[in-house]
C-alpha cells in the first residue's frame, strides 16, 4: 500500500510539473509554431492539427481537472488525522500538598478493513473518466481541425479553377472577335464572353471574401489574429479503402472516450455501492493517555478503544443512492454504445459515399466534360456549332471540376468525423492492420 502511494503521488507531482512547463513554455511554442507557418511551403493537414493540439488552451485546462481529480486519490484512501488534546485543572496549580492535574490523550481513528481501499478506487475511476475527457476534446479538435482544412483546400481549388476558366473564356471570347471580325460570327459572341469574363471576375470578389472566412477560422482554431496568413495548402490525400464496418465498431466499443469515461464512471460507482455497504461496520476509535488526576500511579497510562453505532437508516439510503446512481450510469451506458455504433455506421455510409462520387467524377464525369468542351470548340472554330452551346459546355465543364474538389474535401471532412467517431485514427489504424493480418 505504501509503494502504491508513493506512485500514485509520483505521478501527480511529475504530472504538475509537466504541466507547469506547458503552460510557460506555450507562448514560446506559439512563436515557434508562427514562425514555422511563415516559413513553410504550403501547409498540410497534419501540421495544422499538430499546431492546433499544441495551442488549443482547452487541453492544457482539462489536463489540470485531470490532475486535481488524481490529486484526491491519496487523501481518499488515507487515515484521518490523529487527535492529540491536552486538559489541565487549573485549581491545583500552585496548590500546596496537591499535584498539578493535567491529562494528555492521543486517539486515532481507523475505518474498517476495505473502506479506505474502495474510497481510493472511487476516486482513481474519478480520474481515469477525467482523462477520458482529454481524449474527446483532442478527437474534436481534431474533427475541427481537419474539417476546415478541407474548406481551406476546397476555397483554394474553387480560385484556381475559376482562373483557369477564365483563362478560357478570355480565349473564347479572342476567338469570337476574330470570327467577328472575318464576319463568320456576330458581334453577340464576343459580348456573350464578355459578360461571362466579368461573372468570373465577380466570383473571384466572392471567394476571395469565403478565403478570408475560412482563414479566420483557421486562426481562431491556432490562437491567432484572424487575419494572418498561412501558407497555401497541400494536396489532399487520396481516398483509400474503408475496413469491414464491423471492425470498426469494435473498436469504437474498445476506445471511444465517451465509452472509457462512461465504463470508469460504471467502475466508481460500483465501488460507491460497495463502500456503502460497508458503511454498515462500524469504524474503531483507538486512543491512550496520560491522567495525573488520578492520586495512584497505576491509573494514570489508560489504553482504550471505540466504536460508533452505525445508524441503519441513514445507511440505508446511503445505499439506496448509491444503487441508483450506478443503474442510471450502466443505462447511460447502454445507450451510449447505441449512439457510438448508429455514429460509426452513419460516418462509414459517408465516407463510403464520397469515395464513389470521387470514382464516379473523376474516371466519367470529369473527362466526358474535357471531351464534350473539346468537341464543342472544334465545332465552333469550324462554323458547325454556336457560341450558346460552347460557353454551356465551358459552364459544365467548371462545374464539374468543382464538384470533384468538393467531394474531395467532402471525403476528407467525413473520413475526419470517422476517425472522431471510431475513437481516433488509432483505432481505425488498428483496424485494418488487423484485417491485414
């Protein structure tokens, strides 16, 4: 028991120090991190979840709740302080032919066997669903993190594509005052394109206004101003293959901090349950003094010992409370794990859903577009077709490229919420090295 409170207190020394040296060394890690986005080439997903964990003040406060509710381990499971008094009677001070009348005593309580065990264990689950909530607020930020990454992405396509297509009408509309000019068009076409250029110059007013949207939320997720910048994203990664959704819910089961917290909460109160009935025993009150009253020698050192009368009443619905308690935290969890696996397979059908629309837009859509604009200009060009139905075909074609970036960044935002939901990318790491296996 000794070397389990030593360790237990090892830890929660070195876990406030630890902490202490987060908290002074944060702003330097700030200006690291500042420094870091200002020199780096593009920013990638998990630079910005990395900087977002360290930055977030949130951790650093839930890690302090976690170090308080493990601080109350030892207190829990400790003996009361003993109980030293001391009584003097005045009147014999000074008092010819009369001793000097003092009584000294030491009393030491001791609960009964166990108690102070289940109220240690009580307060280790306490703890452990403590650092349960760690992890969730990490999974979230994480969410939140990759999340708008996505959108930091996808706003940075939509500029490009809006340029290139503006490239391309500009082009077009080139080619229509050509034609005008050899009179094998109107003078309609080239204003057609005209109207069309200054639609996209006003889109790029637009999403240049959702950049600064998203980069203020990127900011706020970093502890920054919401207007500095941060370098230009990276590619996002390509869809890989989902694992059975069976697996995956194991190890949502297995990990989830809603469900550790939950099960350690099941665990405290058990031992609640538990302590209240030992409660039922009574606790011994051990004492010895010292009672110079007494005129003979031999009645003076007393031992003696106690006990208190447990009151079965207040007992009673002690227990009672303590029952209740832990049926309302097995229910809770009950419905937890239902939540967790609807979660889970509503993610999975998401996931699994983009990554078609990705297949889909990518190996037909997108080169049917490519295909129908080429044949469309060549039709143009030669006199067969008209500018109406090349500038729809143009309209089609930069839909079509937004679509695919937006299922894009749709799969990398749903595959984020996934990994929140499994438990962590852990978790689905280790589901499909298992199904490698």
């Amino acid at each position: 028991m000794h070397n389990k409170n030593y360790c237990r207190r090892s830890r929660c020394y070195f876990s406030a120090v630890l902490l202490g040296l987060t908290a002074v060394c944060q702003p330097l890690m700030a200006a690291e991190a500042d420094s870091q986005f200002a020199n780096a080439p593009s920013l990638t997903s998990a630079h910005l979840v990395e900087a977002v964990l360290a930055r977030n003040p949130d951790i650093p406060a839930m890690q302090a709740a976690w170090i308080a509710a493990k601080a109350r381990v030892t207190p829990a499971e400790s003996f009361d302080d003993p109980m030293l008094s001391y009584t003097v009677a005045p009147q014999t001070i000074g008092e010819s032919g009369m001793n000097f009348g003092q009584k000294l005593s030491l009393s030491q309580r001791l609960p009964w066997p166990g108690k102070r065990d289940l109220r240690g264990d009580v307060a280790s689950f306490e703890a452990d669903a403590s650092f349960a909530g760690i992890d969730q607020a990490r999974l979230k930020l994480t969410e939140e993190a990759r999340s708008a990454y996505a959108d930091w992405y996808f706003i940075h396509a939509s500029i490009r594509i809006n340029g290139i297509n503006k490239s391309l009408l500009q082009e077009f509309r080139n080619i229509a005052e050509i034609k005008y000019a050899a009179g094998r068009a109107s003078k309609q076409d080239a204003l057609r394109a005209e109207v069309e250029v200054a639609l996209l110059e006003h889109r790029d007013i637009v999403l240049e206004r959702r950049r600064g949207e998203v980069l203020a939320v990127l900011n706020t997720l970093l502890q920054r101003l919401p207007d500095q910048p941060l370098p230009l994203p990276a590619d996002l990664p390509e869809a890989t293959p989902l694992q059975a959704v069976e697996q995956l819910r194991t190890a949502a089961l297995a990990t989830h901090p809603d469900l550790r917290a939950l099960a350690a909460r099941i665990q405290a109160g058990r031992s609640r349950v538990a302590l209240a009935k030992r409660d039922y025993y009574p606790d011994i009150q051990l004492s010895a003094g010292y009672n110079t009253l007494w005129n003979q020698d031999e009645k003076r050192l007393t031992v003696g010992a106690g006990i208190n009368i447990p009151l079965q009443g207040k007992r009673r619905a002690a227990k009672d409370e303590a029952r209740a308690g832990l049926m309302r935290l097995d229910l809770k969890h009950k419905g937890k794990v239902s939540q967790v696996l609807g979660a889970v397979q509503r993610a999975y059908d998401r996931v699994r859903e983009s990554a078609h629309v990705i297949t889909l837009y990518r190996n037909r859509l997108l080169p049917l577009a490519e295909e129908n604009l080429q044949a469309a200009r060549s039709d143009y060009e030669s006199g067969s077709g008209n500018f109406l139905d090349l500038i729809s075909v143009e309209k089609n074609l930069m839909l079509t490229q937004l679509q695919l970036e937006q299922a894009r960044a749709d799969y990398h935002r749903r595959l984020a919420a996934l990994e929140h939901t499994v438990g962590g990318s852990k978790a689905l790491h280790s589901a499909n090295s298992e199904e490698n296996q």
